[in-house]
C-alpha cells in the first residue's frame, strides 16, 4: 500500500544521493537498499553526510 510507496520511495532518492557522492553502487549496497526498513534508510542518509567511503554508511 501507501507504507511500501513510501518506503521504495525513500530507497529511490537515497540510490540517487549515494550514487552522487560515491559513484556507481556495488550489488550489496543495492540488495541492503532493496531490503531496508525506512528506520535504515532514515540512518544511512544521516550517515551519508560524514561517510568518507561507502561503507561507513551502511556499517
């Protein structure tokens, strides 16, 4: 419904910002975006500010 919208939303915008600042994403950064809960998604685009590689975002 409206929550799973949302949700592939977020992950959309969040692919495009991470793949901004770090270029092309690897399979596992995809599969993590793929399968995240807005809570994750909601950290790892906090993260992403600081990250100085890609995964420190995720970690």
């Amino acid at each position: 419904g409206m929550h799973q919208g949302t949700r592939l939303g977020e992950a959309t915008l969040l692919r495009t910002l991470l793949k901004k600042r770090f270029g092309n994403l690897p399979d596992w950064a995809d599969q993590k975006l793929n399968s995240a809960t807005t809570e994750e998604m909601e950290l790892w685009a906090g993260r992403m500010l600081d990250a100085e590689r890609l995964d420190m975002v995720f970690d």
